[in-house]
C-alpha cells in the first residue's frame, strides 16, 4: 500500500459526502502535494467550504486530522491492490506498485513522506505511517506465504526496501524516475 492516493472515491450520488470527508477531500491532496507543514488548518478549511467549528468538531487538532487522512490513505491503497488468490500475489503486489510508481500524478509514498516530516517517532503523525508501513512488510510476507515462496520474511522485507527506494526516487525525480530496472530487481528477489 502506498503512495498514488491522492483522490477520494466518489461519494453515492443520493448522498452528497459528509463535512469529515469534505474536510478529507481538500486536505489529502494539498498534503500529498505540498506537505503537512505548509498547509495550514484555514486553508484546509476554506477548500473543503466548512465552518471553523465544524472543522474542529470533526478534528480537534490538525494532527488529528494528518492521521484521519493517513488512515483514509491506507484504506485508498488496500483497495487498490490486486487480489491474493492468483499464481503469483506477491508478484501481482509488486507490479500494481511498480504501476502506481509510473503514473505521472504519483508524488511518492504518502507514509514515506510523512514519516519524514515528523521525523519524532512518537508524534502522532509518524506513529500513524509507521503502522501502515508495518502492516505493508505483514502483506508482503503473506503474500510471499501465499506464493510459496522459500523464507518468506526476508523475501518480504527485500521487496519491502526494493519499493521504498522506488517511491523515495519518484518524490526525488518525478515522472523522471529510474525505475526502468525495479521490475528486474522484483523479479530476482521474488526469485
């Protein structure tokens, strides 16, 4: 789970969304875009087109409204990873990644960017993008299970590291990224 979640899906058409979501909606991608410090709690209030209370009834902090949306970022990610019931779904993982590293609005990883924004392991924040990591290095090494594949774990934390230097070199080049290699290099480790 990763990085290109910067648009919420659409909320049903007999429903228009909630203040939380609108609030949701206009932080994610100023966030993803610009980073947590430059975007300030008014900003974030004049795009989503809410009330000052009404922010702060939904979110009584602006880290609590960084993790609400780191939150909302990982669940964006799970739903766009590929089923685990094929062949291959350590390697189907990997390749919807490596897809999501391409596109030209990805930004690099959410978490990765995150984390190194609030770089004190106990703020909120960081704690928040950690988590996420963790449970990302868990699917891998489930899914390396699910595949079959000899030592699992390390198998896991390799691929792991393989796509946290693909996302640290999108948020550094861009659209420029050297990625040509990364799905050779996955394919070696996956083995």
């Amino acid at each position: 789970m990763s990085s290109d979640v910067q648009n919420a899906p659409e909320a049903p058409a007999d429903r228009p969304p909630s203040a939380r979501e609108r609030i949701l909606d206009a932080a994610g991608p100023l966030f993803y875009r610009e980073g947590f410090r430059a975007v300030g709690v008014d900003r974030v209030i004049a795009e989503a087109g809410v009330a000052k209370a009404t922010f702060y009834n939904h979110f009584p902090s602006k880290d609590d409204l960084i993790v609400a949306w780191i939150e909302r970022a990982e669940g964006f990610s799970a739903a766009a990873l590929p089923p685990d019931d094929g062949p291959a779904p350590l390697t189907a993982y990997v390749a919807v990644m490596l897809d999501v590293a391409r596109a030209e609005r990805c930004l690099g990883c959410t978490f990765q960017n995150t984390a190194a924004e609030f770089s004190a392991r106990d703020h909120p924040a960081h704690a928040a993008a950690l988590a996420v990591k963790r449970r990302v290095i868990a699917e891998l090494e489930r899914r390396a299970v699910l595949q079959a594949l000899p030592e699992p774990q390390a198998v896991a934390q390799r691929l792991f590291l393989l796509l946290e230097g693909v996302w640290a070199a999108v948020r550094m080049f861009g659209p420029d990224a050297p990625l040509d290699t990364a799905r050779d290099a996955a394919r070696r480790l996956i083995g």
